[in-house]
C-alpha cells in the first residue's frame, strides 16, 4: 500500500479522527480486516458481517499493532469513524488509484473460471511489469478493495476479479477500480437462481463493457453468444478469442496429454507459437487464450505470451489441486466451488488425467441454481455415467440425492454410484476402496466445505502436490 497518514485516509473518506488517533501516524502495513493479521502500521477495518461484527475486535487489533481502526462507531480504540465502513474501503480504493494514473486496471468475470483465469494472467503479466493479481477470490465490495490498497508506487498491472450476485453489483466495483481493459469469460449457470436465467446474468456481467472509457479494451469470448453479444453494450474497442475460426485470438490443433493437459497452437493476428500447458483439464485452454488477448493487448509478444502461459501453474487452494499420495492414489481437491459448467469440465479432466485408470467422483451440492437445481444436478449424475467414471460418491442431502438418482436413472448403474449423508461416511467408503492408481476427484459448491474430504484422504498417506510438477504415470 502506499504509505498514507491518519489525516489523509481521513479526509479521502470525509471521516473523522476519534479515541486520540495521531492524524500524523502513518499506515505503511496495508490494510487488514482479520483482526488476527493486525501488526504494526496496519489500519484495522471493522467491517460487520453477518455472524461477526469486526468492532468487537478493535481492541485486539490495537493490542497486535495497529495504528488506528476503520470503524462506524466509537471503539474505545484510535481510530477514523465513517458512516460505512464497507463503502468507505471503496472510496479510498479509488482515491490510491487516482494517484496512480501509470497502473492499468484489468477487470475480469464470468460465470466460472474467474479466479483460476486471474491467476494466470497474473502470471502472464508479471513478465511484463510488477503485477497485483492476489491469490483466491477477491471480487466483492470488500475483497477488490483491498487488492487495490496493495497497489504501490510500482505497481504497473492490478487485475481486478468482479463476481456479481445482484444486477448493479459489476457497475459499482467499477467506480472502485476503473478498468482499462475488460474480459468477460462466459455467462454460465452460476447464480441462476439470484438472477432469474443467463439473460438476467448477462445482463449483470455485461456491466464490465459498459464501464469501459472509449479508449479501453473490451476482450470478449466469441465462443459463447451471449458474451459475444455484448460488443454492442460498450464504447471500447472489441478484442475476441475462442475456438470459433473468428477469433482474433483463438487456438488451434487442441490436445491432452495423458494427465489431461492441454496443448495447442496459439494464433494471434501476428503470428503464432505453441503453447504446453500445466493445467489440468482442457477447460483451461479458454482461460489461457482470455489471458493471451489481454497479454497481447498489452505489448507482449506471441512468443513470449506461449512461454509465460507453458510456465504458469495452479496459485489459489482447492482448483483442480492435484496432490499424488505415496500409495499412488491421486487426489484432485476442486472444491473451492461448483457450478454445472464447472463441474462438467473437471469430470472430464478427471477422466482424461486418469490415463485409463480408476476414478471416482465424489460430488455434492451445486448452490444457488434456482428452479433449474433439480434438473442440473441430475444431468451431472447421468454424465458421470456417460463418461464411464468408476464410482460417483454423492455427498449430502437433497441436491447429492438428485445427482445420485441422476446416475442410476442413466443406463444400467446401480452400486456404482452411492449416496451417503455426510464427509465422514464419504471418507470411511472411500478408505475401504481406494487402491494404487486411482484417481479421485473432490468438489461442490463452497458452502458444503467439501475440502474437508480431500484433506481427510491426504491425512491418511503422505504426498506431493503436483499441480505444477510433472506427472509421469
């Protein structure tokens, strides 16, 4: 964070100094909102959440070095007091990047594939220049704002992730990192239930064009109709890619290599080069052409873009995590998230990194799809069956027994697919069954804190994580 005092936090956010704040102090340890990360120079944010209100915890900030607290109310504490803490992160948000004209701002969303697209092209762009592009999901009114207040006087690229829950949501984290270049990924399933159908979230993704200047970038997916028709919704110039042959950036002679990595030839309007991916999955080759065109967009070179892409590998936890344990049992921790397209795409990684050996699924809930829930998680059932995996082990309660009846409702299965209540019934099956050579895939929707399985199974035998290794089977 650029270092900043008390009295010109205060005056950015309209707040005033309370409990004996030294306007002159200086926050020089950036921002924190867990109190337990609070150290000296740090500027405490006492966000109220539903289960945890931060104020009760200023105190203990204090106490472990912080120089003062964001906060609505008196804490008894040093501190600057606003109106709202939340929105007050997003003003100052945009103050730091208003003194740093020479930071291009990034943007990205979609429905899926945000976050693992972002740690690419953070990757990718760190080639380039000193790049802010933070692990996990950070794209809510809290989370982006505080990528931003890790912006430096060095700092030439932040990619900005924005997910959206509501209409307005996209349009808002906009005013907080004005975008120069914008990409939107796909419009998928996810959220359908909060937004009524992919029009309704189109519609919210679209905001991300809308936002751009005249002179900005918009890359667009033109493999998929509904991204590809927000070309009409912005005032910036349009930058495509996908598979489709009218790409401006797209790829070529796409293939896997027995553990489920993509290669392929990557084309840009200069020239092309080839491209071996460490990535598992071949869903990945959209996000590795997304971060191509902005790549590109930015300066760099065919060649240099295929080279920084070759080397990047997996940075946020729990995506397509891929930990072999020291009894050849193969572990894939996806469960930060799920939606149907996700969940789609790494049951086909799991076949194709299985190199023809056993694999399990073991699947729960896919949240938040509304009235189409029932329908979605029973063709995910029937999928696992068309793809021939060896055992579905659906986990939970409603939604895990659609995608289990899913299964059995799909050709002739019957023991291969089973559905148990909970992690532990899950772990105590899969301990009875497991053996060298299989691999086992892990994931659902974040709230069903399906991670909790994968680590039970990499307790029970040493391991190393390969995600950005070679895997040899």
């Amino acid at each position: 964070m650029i270092s900043s005092t008390l009295a010109e936090i205060a005056t950015a956010l309209g707040g005033r100094p309370a409990g004996g704040a030294d306007p002159h102090a200086h926050i020089t340890g950036g921002m924190v909102v867990d109190s337990r990360k609070a150290g000296p120079g740090t500027l405490f944010v006492a966000v109220r959440g539903e289960h945890v209100d931060g104020h009760d915890y200023a105190r203990a900030a204090i106490e472990a070095g912080a120089v003062a607290v964001l906060a609505e109310r008196d804490t008894g504490t040093p501190a600057i007091l606003v109106d709202d803490v939340v929105r007050a992160l997003g003003r100052l948000s945009r103050t730091i990047l208003d003194r740093r004209p020479e930071t291009t701002v990034i943007a990205l969303t979609g429905s899926s594939g945000k976050t693992s697209t972002k740690d690419l092209l953070g990757q990718v762009l760190a080639r380039r220049g000193p790049t802010i592009a933070p692990s996990g999901n950070f794209n809510t009114d809290i989370g982006l704002p505080m990528t931003v207040l890790g912006v430096t006087e060095e700092t030439r690229y932040l990619v900005a992730e924005m997910g959206a829950r509501h209409v307005g949501d996209i349009a808002y984290l906009c005013t907080i990192a004005p975008p120069r270049i914008g990409l939107v990924l796909n419009v998928g399933s996810a959220h359908m239930g909060e937004f009524g159908g992919r029009e309704g979230i189109a519609k919210a993704k679209g905001e991300l064009v809308e936002a751009l200047p005249a002179d900005g970038v918009a890359v667009l997916n033109r493999d998929d109709p509904y991204v590809r028709a927000m070309a009409a919704r912005t005032r910036a110039r349009v930058v495509t890619f996908g598979e489709s042959a009218e790409a401006d950036v797209r790829a070529e002679n796409v293939t896997l290599d027995e553990r489920g990595r993509a290669s392929f030839t990557l084309c840009v309007p200069e020239g092309s080069a080839p491209v071996i991916l460490r990535l598992y999955g071949e869903h990945h080759v959209a996000n590795a052409l997304a971060c191509a065109a902005v790549a590109r967009e930015v300066g760099m070179t065919v060649e240099d873009i295929a080279a920084a892409l070759g080397a990047a590998g997996t940075i946020s936890r729990w995506r397509m995590e891929v930990t072999r344990r020291d009894d050849g049992v193969t572990v894939v921790n996806d469960a930060y998230n799920a939606n149907p397209e996700s969940m789609r795409a790494a049951l086909k990684a799991l076949v194709a990194m299985a190199g023809g050996n056993r694999t399990f699924a073991v699947l729960g809930a896919m949240r938040e799809l509304g009235e189409e829930s029932l329908t979605e998680h029973d063709a995910i059932g029937r999928l696992a069956v068309r793809l021939n995996i060896h055992r579905l082990v659906a986990v939970g309660g409603r939604e895990a027994a659609w995608i289990d009846m899913g299964a059995k409702n799909e050709g002739s299965w019957g023991e291969e697919s089973v559905l148990v209540p909970d992690v532990e019934a899950a772990v105590e099956l899969l301990r009875g069954e497991l053996a060298p050579g299989d691999v086992v895939l892990v994931k659902a929707s974040r709230g069903v804190a399906l991670e909790r399985l994968a680590d039970a199974l990499l307790a029970d035998a040493a391991g190393d994580d390969v995600s950005n290794a070679e895997v040899h089977g």
